[in-house]
C-alpha cells in the first residue's frame, strides 16, 4: 500500500502528520515499528500536544494507506507506554504525561578549540597509535577468545591479562607484582577512586596530594568523601615536615617524575616516604603515570618494589597507547586486596573482557614494548626541539626538572612577566599554554599544609636534557616572589617537532612584540 498523504481533517498538525508520511512508506516489515516510533516522536516533541484527539484508526489507516490493524496495534502499543489514553467510545488522546524534552549532542572532550599551537601537557601523539598491531590483535582474540570469556569477568580482571601485567611491571617497572593483588581499571582515575572509597570506609577522612599536583585529584577523592590535603615539595620530593604534621595516613605522589615540577623522588626521601608509612599504619598511592619515558638513563624503578604492603601502585596505557582506551592497572597490599575488588565490582562489575584478551595479547607477543620503546625515541625527540626552540626564542629561559616523561618546566626571565600579561598575549596570539600556578592546591577544594621550614614553592636550578643538575630544586626561593618571571609547564609529546619550533616562535613574537 502507498499512502495517500492527505491529512485527515487537519487533526494532525503539518509536523506530526510530516512524520507520519514516511513512516508509512516503510518497508512492509518494519511499517509497524516505524509507524509507532514516527507518532512516539510526535508526542516526545511537542507535535502532538496534551489533549490532542487523535482520528480513528480506521480514518488514519484510510488515509495513510495502510492496514488499520497497524493503526491499532501502534495505538494500544503507545498508550501501554504512556504516550496515549484512550477510553471505551471516547476515542484515543495524546497523555498528559510526556514533557518534551531537548536533544543536543555536545562533544565535551578537554581539547584547545581554535589553537594554532597547543602546550597543554598530558596527551601523548596520538597518531603514534599501532593501529596496525591492535587490528591484528583484535582480529585474533574474537577468533580466540573463549565463550564463557564474554560473560562477567573476576573484577580483577581475565588472569591471562593480570598475568602478563605482573610479568610486564616486574621487568620494566621492578614492581613486586602478584597476578592474585593486581585489579584491572579504567585508567589511573578509577584507581584513585576505589583507593578513596577503600580509604573512607577505614575511617580516613583526609589524604595528602602533592602541591604542586595534579588538579583532578580534589575531586576523585571528595567523591568518596575523603578530602585533599595539599602537600609541598622540597628538593627531595614530597616535604616531610608538613607531611608528618598533616596528620594524614594516606598520601599520593608521582615519585618517578613528579608532575608537573618535573623532580623525581631522592634514594633518600623514598626511604624516609616508607618509614613514615609505617610509623602511621598508613599508605603511599604511587602514581606511575609515566615512569616509562626516561631520556638520560634507565628509568628509576617503582617505590611500590621496596615495600608492597605499604604502597599502591597505580598505571596505564594513556601516555603510551592512548587515553581513550580507558586500561590501567592497580597493584595493591594483599591487606586492602579484597575490599578494592568489592569496590570495583560494585563500580562497574569488571573491566570489558574483549579489550583485557586484547591487550593480554599486545603485551604477551611483544608489541607492547615495541610501542614503549618507539615512543621513547619520538618524545626524545621532540623533547630536545623543545629546549632548542626556547634557547633560541627565550634567552635566559632555564629549564626544570629531570629528561622524563611528557613534558617540562621553562622558567623565563622576568622581563616575560607578570603572569597574566603574559597569558593574555600568547593566548591572543593563539597559543593554548599553562603556567606551573594552574596545578597548585589553593582554592581547588584541598586544604594547604605549608610549614616554614619549606617556604613556597620550589625554584628548580638550570637543566637540559638530563645533564649535571637536572632535576635539582633549591628550597627556599618562592615560584613568584620577588620576581615578574613566568613558570610554564610545556607539554610536547603531542607536536611535531616543527609544530613545536613553530610554537614557540608564535609564543616569543606575541610578548615580544
């Protein structure tokens, strides 16, 4: 049947009736479906209002051309749902229960819109993504893969995965890795949130974070209603004094390479972080995020290897595949093992089992390390353009902080500053930057716990890529006092080395000019 497209008296308005035309000229098979779900949207939108009497379904069937018993199956069908009333010899009516409601699609992934140049650090080159490798993975576990795999997973994740894992951070991270105490996550911020849940459920209502630190921490932590308090730095890592009068038991730190400065952990104060966690029955929350990418020298192995039951140790693949894959690992005390896996059962009831085979996979056959190991070269690289392109557009910048990871500190002569001069000119000139005073604690939601043995933030002496010195922080010499310099946190890893010197050279001309 073919529809007529007559509407029957005007009782449909010219959008509702508009719906309804096309439906009708569905396929045979799906007429019915498309005819119920065309007068659904019609009420859903507000064609149709409330109190609308609708024609028989006889007169609608007539004029739409097709079967009447479509028009009362599709009537009884949306009057069970709600969108419809009808009566004995009353007719049927569009429901008074439904409220439009309106549709918009948003897209609220954190990027830079409109940057000519991006130096926001933390996402990797994407594009280095082994789309080639992960396809031939793919390929092989769903032809692999196990029926009783695809139901519900141990929420620690597949032993095939946590196995690999154990094997893999053993060997590159000199973790002490038992498959049994190693949770499968959706990424280091999961982790941190079970930790906070496991950590408010013993009674602990506060835990310390790095200042300056990640700024997603205040809010991952006051979700499982454990506060944040801010924790300064000195040359060593993490300051003990304020640590120990904070009062804290639980205590976060990126000792490997700590972000955003840019130090890594002495011998001497991992040695006193554990001492303190045992002398308070407490915790460190070691967040490896990217202790892989070390430039001068092999990387430093994990603090979660000199005492496991005292450390949690938290990594992923967002630095080294891509932050969209949501994969990270939680290696933790064999005293806190069963209640993170209830947690994360209650969480999400285990991690996707096809991306665990998959990724079991990738690490088992080597490609993993291929990955590691390719990025390593590329970041290098960009690294050592990034600190050829300061020197030549900079004079007098001096760079901060060990050759590792994602990113580094440039800390410009004060002639650039204030702070917010400088801000206003780069990001006019189309340069998305951020400066070392974005990832402190203050007015985040954390408490502040400075002592005055460790004034301010630290200053970090002249560094390149790794030679004598890099790394090393003089106490004592506020990140802005008694100057108009400016601190800026560079990520590169994500910029072609051209994108970068390009970069730069925009930055120079817009304060210079």
């Amino acid at each position: 049947m073919t529809s007529s497209g007559t509407n029957p008296g005007g009782l449909f308005g010219s959008a509702a009736w508009e719906l309804l035309v096309p439906a009708a000229a569905a396929p045979a098979r799906a007429r019915g479906r498309s005819l119920q779900a065309a007068l659904r949207e019609a009420v859903r939108s507000g064609r149709l209002a409330p109190g609308t009497r609708l024609p028989s379904s006889r007169d609608l069937a007539a004029d739409l051309g097709v079967s009447r018993g479509l028009i009362t199956e599709a009537y009884e069908q949306l009057t069970a749902e709600g969108y419809l009333r009808s009566g004995r010899g009353a007719g049927t009516w569009v429901g008074g229960a439904v409220r439009a409601a309106r549709t918009r699609t948003r897209d609220l992934a954190p990027r830079s819109p409109g940057a000519r140049a991006d130096f926001v650090p933390g996402t990797p080159d994407l594009s280095l993504f082994p789309r080639a490798a992960w396809t031939a993975a793919h390929r092989s576990v769903l032809a692999d893969l196990p029926h009783h795999d695809l139901g519900y997973p141990d929420p620690r994740g597949l032993p095939r995965l946590r196995t690999a894992l154990a094997e893999l951070l053993t060997r590159r991270r000199g973790v002490v890795a038992d498959p049994e105490r190693l949770v499968v996550v959706s990424g280091v911020a999961q982790a941190a949130a079970l930790l906070g849940s496991v950590l408010y459920a013993r009674g602990m209502r506060a835990v310390g974070v790095e200042d300056p630190g990640s700024p997603q921490h205040s809010a991952l932590y006051a979700a499982a209603g454990v506060r944040t308090v801010a924790l300064p730095l000195d040359e060593d890592g993490p300051a003990l004094a304020p640590l120990r009068r904070s009062g804290v038991r639980a205590l976060v730190t990126t000792p490997a390479h700590q972000f955003p400065t840019g130090i890594a952990c002495s011998a001497r104060r991992r040695t006193e972080l554990l001492d303190w966690a045992r002398s308070v029955d407490g915790v460190v929350f070691e967040d490896d995020y990217d202790g892989d990418f070390r430039y001068d020298r092999a990387p430093v192995g994990a603090l979660q290897g000199l005492d496991p039951e005292h450390v949690v140790y938290a990594g992923s693949v967002s630095k080294s595949l891509a932050p969209g894959l949501r994969l990270g690992w939680l290696l933790v005390p064999d005293s806190l093992a069963d209640e993170v896996v209830g947690y994360k059962r209650t969480a999400d009831l285990g991690h996707p089992t096809v991306d665990q085979a998959l990724f079991a996979r990738f690490v088992e056959r080597g490609d993993y390390d291929r990955q590691l190991r390719r990025c390593q070269r590329v970041y290098r690289e960009r690294r050592d353009a990034l600190v050829a392109a300061l020197a030549d557009h900079f004079p007098g910048a001096r760079l901060s902080g060990i050759a590792a990871g994602l990113h580094l500190i440039a800390d410009l002569p004060g002639r650039y500053g204030p702070e917010e001069r400088f801000l206003a000119r780069v990001g006019a000139a189309g340069v998305a930057v951020r400066t070392l005073t974005a990832y402190t604690h203050a007015g985040a939601g954390g408490d502040t716990a400075r002592g005055e043995d460790v004034p301010g933030a630290a200053r970090v002496a002249d560094s390149a890529t790794g030679g004598p010195g890099a790394g090393a922080v003089r106490a004592g010499d506020d990140a802005g006092e008694g100057r108009d310099g400016v601190r800026l946190v560079l990520g590169y890893a994500h910029l072609a080395p051209s994108r970068i010197r390009e970069g730069v050279r925009l930055m120079a001309g817009a304060v210079d000019g």
